[in-house]
C-alpha cells in the first residue's frame, strides 16, 4: 500500500515552481495565567519559515513514515501541518525526540491503529509503573497545538475490551514528552486514551492548555481504565490549565519528582483527583513533590478531589521492593479555589495508600514526608456515598505529616447542614473544620 506522502511547501511571497504556497491556521495565543511558576519561560514561536503538509492516510496505510519524514526536512524552523478534515492512522512508533524549534499543527484527526499484538514490543517503554508510549516528543522550541479542531483518539474501547480478561495487557499512553523543553501543548481534543492520556516527564517550562479530554464508553461491561488525564514526571515549571476533562481516573497526577508545577481552571468530572502520587511505592527510592499551586477548579462527579497519596513503609525484614517503603517528601503545596459539585470527598491525604490495615500502617510509618500543605477556599456540595463525612486526612505518624493547613472550606453533605472530617496522626495541623479521629 501507498504511504501517506509529504507536501513541502513555504510562507514566503515568491515562491519557487516545486514547493506551492501554503496557508497555516492562526497560531495560538500563548500565556501562563494568572498563575505560573517561578522563571517560567515560554517556547520562541512560531516556527513558519515552511511548512510540511502530510497527506491523509488511505485505508490501511501507515501515517508513521510521513510524519516521520516531516518532521526531519521541517526541523528547525517549520511547521509539520494535518489540515483540517484529513484523517491519519498511525500504525508504527514515532520517536520525535530530536525536535528544535519546529511547530505541529494538528487540525485533522490522527488515529492510533487499535491492533494490540501488532504494538507488542514496539512502544517506547518505561521502568515506572509499565508507561508505553505510542509517540513521544522531545526537544526544545516545539508548538503542539489544534485550535479547538483537532483530534488524537487513541480507540481505547479495543484494549478496555482485552483488559477484562488480561489484565497484563499492552496499554499505550497517548501522548508523551520525554526531554521536551520551552515548548507547549494547546488546543486539541484526545478522546478514548488506552491508558493515560498524556505523560509529561523529563520535561521542563511546559504550556499544556485549552484542552479537551474525553472518555467515550462503547461497552459498560469493559468500562475505561487508568485515563488519567496528565501525569507528570521528573519534570519542572509544567503549566496545565483552562481545560476540560471527562475521565475515570486522576484528572492530573503529579508523579515523582514534580517541582514548580501550576494547575489552574480545570474542570473535571468523573475523576479520581487532582492527585499528589502515588509517591513512596518503590523501597529506597526517593519521590519529591514540591511547590506545586492548584488553582480555581471545578470538580464534578468525583470520587476524590484535592488528593495525597502516599505509600506506607514496610516491616525492616520484608522483601517487598514494590510496595511501599519509598523515600522522600511532599512539600509546599496548595489547593486554592475549588468548586465542587456531588464529589465523594473535598480532601483525601493518606500515608497509608493501598494498605486496608490501620494498626499496620501506624507500625510501620511512611518514610516520605508530607509537609506545608494548604487547602484553601472550598465551595460546594458533595455527594450522599459518605455523608455527612467530607473527606479523610489520615498519616502514618505525626513525625512525618506536619504543617498541614485548611481554612475557609464551605462544603457540605447534600441538603445542607454541618459535615465532617475523619482525621488521624497530622501532628501540628491548623485546621478549620470538624476533624474526628478514626472511630468516633
């Protein structure tokens, strides 16, 4: 079969015989606000000096090689262009790791191919938690964005199908960056991620905004997994902001090693959580999260919401190199401004995640530290599942869980009246609300 073929074409007045004039889609209007981090910098853009239009894929054919073969003769001062209405199927991995200053202009809708034995040992793989990679983007000086009209649908119903029987199977994340810097992400729709939607890691001064991710159910007897909504790693100064987001599970989560991280006018529903974590899960490494502000959020539908999790430590005898016992710290973060609208619970922290056992937990305290968290400003109503209970703040020991703050939080069970918290070990917290210690 014919592959998809590659049109170069440049911007200037005069253009020459072989390389015919093109048009591009505005550029998107790039800024972190209201809030970003401390010396965050913008990629330089755009990059229009020509342009790399790939041709639509007909039935069968692999996008992979095009794609490819654009973004190498547009490296360095172009675009590689999908026009709006041309459809592309990826059947191959890309590694887009040799980026510089070089823009994506997504405006069509680009497939990833659902044959879950044709990807097997052909994803970009990664030690933590088994993150795949259909695709991943590195370099500096990149624009990703869509306008509002494109669209990456990664056919998530055809793994969530095989997930029901194989829980072992091959689920690639739709998008990652590894080594990306002064680059952005706008602008596009992603629907029907097989596993995470977007993996941000070893990446740093990151725009991701005007977004829309969405989960689109196909069989309630194979529901979606995992769709988390961002994840980043090892990465620092990430913006994520003014986006929309339907999932079924972490609407973002910030993994080990996420630093100067802003999150801000996010609307989410049927999520897990703007999550810290889960951190502490591999014996003896060390996972920091620090200086991280969540900001102006809209939680709809959720189970959790401004959320913690941390993995306990483990008895000094046992073997578990996986399950807990993990190094580090959670430090100087904040949830301010959020709206919620029939969430299960307002704050969830726990340094005892993915263990059911309380007295173990307390025996054998977490030895990552959480320190210098806010939550501040909360409005809403929650859902009836744990009424009046509004959230959980639950540590290991008080010797590692301290400065732990929440003020001003106006949220209550359905139809009004007081609720409150279940609280354990937070040591010196400064707390304004009903805080009840497990049991009572």
């Amino acid at each position: 079969m014919r592959l998809s073929t590659v049109l170069w074409c440049t911007l200037a007045s005069a253009v020459a015989a072989d390389k015919p004039k093109c048009s591009l889609p505005p550029f998107p209007d790039l800024a972190a606000s209201p809030k970003a981090p401390a010396g965050f910098q913008l990629p330089q853009g755009p990059n229009r000096k020509k342009v790399c239009e790939v041709k639509s894929t007909s039935a069968g054919d692999d996008a992979g090689p095009a794609i490819l073969k654009a973004a190498k003769k547009c490296n360095r001062g172009g675009t590689v262009y999908f026009p709006e209405g041309n459809e592309y199927t990826i059947a191959s991995p890309l590694d887009l790791t040799f980026l510089q200053h070089v823009d994506f202009a997504i405006f069509g809708t680009i497939y990833f191919k659902d044959d879950i034995a044709a990807w097997q040992g052909k994803t970009f793989n990664y030690p933590f938690q088994s993150v795949s990679l259909f695709w991943r983007f590195g370099g500096s000086h990149v624009n990703i964005y869509g306008g509002g009209k494109g669209v990456i649908d990664g056919l998530g119903q055809t793994y969530w199908n095989a997930l029901v029987t194989n829980k072992a199977v091959l689920r690639p994340i739709l998008l990652g960056t590894d080594g990306l810097h002064r680059s952005s992400i706008t602008g596009l729709k992603m629907t029907n991620s097989p596993n995470w939607f977007n993996f941000i890691s070893n990446s740093t001064d990151i725009l991701i905004s005007d977004m829309f991710l969405d989960v689109v159910q196909k069989n309630a007897s194979a529901p979606a997994k995992n769709t988390d909504g961002w994840d980043t790693f090892r990465s620092s100064k990430i913006v994520i902001q003014n986006s929309k987001i339907v999932n079924t599970d972490d609407c973002v989560s910030f993994k080990p090693n996420s630093t100067s991280v802003v999150v801000q006018g996010l609307d989410c529903t049927g999520s897990h959580g703007i999550s810290v974590g889960s951190l502490g899960q591999y014996r003896g490494q060390v996972d920091i999260v620090e200086d991280v502000y969540v900001y102006n959020t809209t939680m709809t539908n959720s189970g959790d919401t401004a959320r913690i999790k941390v993995w306990p430590g483990v008895p000094p005898e046992s073997d578990l190199q996986d399950q807990g016992g993990g190094l580090g710290r959670v430090k100087n973060v904040t949830y301010e401004l959020f709206h919620h609208n029939g969430n299960d619970n307002a704050i969830t922290i726990t340094q005892c995640y993915a263990s059911k056992n309380q007295s173990m937990c307390d025996a054998y305290p977490a030895d990552l530290k959480i320190e210098d968290v806010t939550f501040l400003n909360f409005t809403g109503t929650l859902g009836k599942k744990y009424a009046p209970r509004l959230g959980t703040l639950i540590c290991s020991s008080p010797n590692v869980c301290t400065n732990i703050a929440a003020h001003n939080i106006d949220v209550h069970p359905p139809g009004g009246g007081p609720g409150y918290f279940t609280c354990h070990n937070l040591g010196d917290a400064h707390l304004d609300i009903d805080c009840r210690e497990i049991g009572s």
